[in-house]
C-alpha cells in the first residue's frame, strides 16, 4: 500500500520543512492541482520544485467549471506541457450545475482534449460516487474504461471516531492531535474498510480522508487530502521508483534552473527546471558551456550555475559556425521573446477587465 497526497494553493501555509516532514512520514508521491478554470494554481511551481528536490513523483490535476464556451482543458495543456516530467493528468469532475446530457457531454470532450494531446501520459478521472451517480449518471459509460480516482471518505463513519479516539485524537477540528508518526497505521487500518466504490468502478486510487489532526501540522495544513493505492496500482500511476537513486555528478547551485531542449536560450525550448542542490547528471558540456543533461530531465542546462564533481567531463566540440549567424539567430530568438511577454501582458490585462 502506498500514501499519496493531492494539494493545492489551499495548502499556501506549508513551508519546505513541513512538506519535507509529509514525504519522510511516509508520503510516496503528491497530485498537485495545476490550476482551476482558467487560473494555474499559484503554488503550482513551487510545489513540482519540493517534489523535484525530494525525488518525489507527481501528477497533476486541473479543477474544471462547465459551461458552453469553456476552452479550460486548453490551459491545463498549455500548463501541463510546461512540466513534462509529470506523471499523469487527471481532470476533476465535481461542479454539477446544468442539465446531465449538458455536463455528461461538457466533461467527455475536455477530457478527450487532454487524453488528445498526451497520448503517452496517463490521463484519468477525479470524482464521487455521489456525484456521478445524482447528476451524471450517464458518464460510466465512457469513464469506466479509463483511470479513475474515487473521493470516498471515511471521517464520518462510526469505525473511523472509535479508532482516532484509540489513538488519542478526535475526528474533526475540535482537534485532540495526535502524532504524524501514525501516519503509515492509520492508513493501514483505513485499507481494512473497504467500500463500494462508484457504481461498480475499481479506482486506481482512493481519497479516503481529509483531516487528521496531526500535532506536527497547523490546524489549516491538518485539512490535507489523503489517499491510498495498492503496490501494483502505484506502478501504473507513478512510473518511477520513490526515493530511487540515479547516478549523477553535479549539483546545480541556482536557486531555479531552466533546462532547455536546445543548447540556447529562447521562448519556446523550456523543458522544465531544477532547483537548488538538486543532483544532476551531466552527460557531456560544450565550448559554450552548455552542459547535456541526462537526469532527471534530459536537456541542457548553462554550466555556469552548476557545480561538477570531481569527475571530468569531457567537452563535445561543436562544428564551426559564423558568429555573424549565430548573433543574428541570438537576436531573433531575443525580439520572439520579447514579443511573446508583451502579447501575455496584453492578455493578461484583457482578463482582468473581462
């Protein structure tokens, strides 16, 4: 059985140290919500870069509002295309305001436009059974044939009071707190109920609890979802090994760190980023100091906010260019850089006074 968390701007009052505690309690990976409607969520980066610094995996999930002229999966691409190493998307199905037909139909076409632009990603289904079974009911006939994660929650069943009072604490925010080192228990006793999930549906992963009054944690970092997954469904939803050590020889000493899909800098070859400390391996570094990057994101990094081991890297020497065309290209890339900022400032503007 594995931990995973989802959060949000909603957890804005954790620090790295309380993140951290999550993770070493016992926390395999996190879901972190991209953004809602047509906002990215504003902890969105910061908390890929403590999942990044703690070699934890991540997906991401975009919380969606129906309505006739909605173009929100668009932004969840736009935003999920700029962290590439997530694993896996998911779109949140809980807004029910309008007819069935309307939000059976609204639902499936985001989803088919997300499942469209990353057919290699696992991409899911976030609901309730209460939800899909009082307002869309008719949405099992396509969902049941993708990933899905099941809200079910056991903090108001009569088992769940008795246990947390065994252990010293209480059910809701009148909060008698308990010990993070429970963690691991408590959800190996939450494994042994096991419930119905939605309309026969085997969910790869179950959010079973939002509040657990953990004296480490404050009363607003307490309401935390949680959710359990077997050993065999965390394979499938996180592709990687938490905790697994890769062979690296360089630290980066940023505090962020672009990496680019090309040795060069301009607008459109972000490919991700890395923080400071993070353990990086550096394949081979070129005349203009771009280093070639083979983990944990394969790309280029400038070497000059990165430390090498004591190994030597042997440099790649590139084939011989006029300068002139590689000015005139630098320049190029420049003003396309220019113009995209000053294009996203006027859009911005436009949705503030929209």
């Amino acid at each position: 059985m594995k931990i995973v968390i989802d959060v949000s701007a909603y957890q804005s009052v954790y620090n790295f140290e309380k993140f951290k505690l999550l993770i070493n309690s016992g926390v395999s990976a996190v879901i972190i919500r991209a953004g809602c409607y047509y906002t990215e969520d504003t902890m969105l980066l910061t908390f890929v870069n403590w999942c990044k610094q703690l070699n934890v995996p991540f997906s991401l999930y975009w919380y969606l509002y129906p309505n006739t002229t909605s173009t929100q999966a668009d932004k969840f691409i736009e935003v999920a295309k700029k962290y590439p190493e997530n694993n896996g998307l998911w779109i949140d199905v809980e807004e029910h305001t309008g007819s069935a037909s309307f939000l059976d139909g609204y639902y499936k076409s985001e989803f088919t436009k997300v499942k469209n632009a990353f057919p290699d990603k696992l991409v899911g289904i976030y609901s309730g059974g209460w939800i899909l079974n009082t307002y869309i009911p008719n949405m099992y006939k396509w969902a049941a044939q993708y990933p899905y994660w099941d809200a079910y929650y056991v903090k108001y069943t009569a088992w769940w009071k008795a246990y947390i009072a065994s252990l010293g604490g209480t059910w809701d925010s009148s909060a008698k707190t308990i010990s993070i080192a429970n963690l691991k228990n408590i959800m190996l006793e939450i494994e042994k109920h096991p419930i119905v999930h939605a309309n026969g549906m085997n969910p790869l992963l179950w959010q079973c609890i939002t509040y657990i009054p953990f004296t480490e944690l404050t009363e607003g970092q307490r309401h935390l979802d949680f959710n359990i997954c077997t050993d065999a469904n965390f394979a499938k939803l996180f592709k990687v090994v938490p905790g697994e050590i890769m062979e690296t020889n360089a630290v980066v000493t940023a505090n962020v760190l672009n990496v680019r899909s090309s040795p060069y800098v301009n607008w459109f070859n972000k490919v991700g980023q890395f923080v400071k400390g993070e353990r990086i391996n550096v394949e081979s570094v070129d005349e203009n100091m771009w280093g070639k990057v083979t983990y944990p994101i394969a790309g280029y990094v400038s070497m000059g906010y990165v430390v090498k081991d004591a190994v030597v890297i042997p440099p790649v020497v590139p084939p011989v260019v006029d300068p002139m065309i590689l000015e005139k290209a630098y320049r190029i890339d420049e003003l396309k850089h220019r113009k995209e900022e000053i294009i996203k400032l006027f859009d911005d503007r436009i949705a503030e006074l929209s």
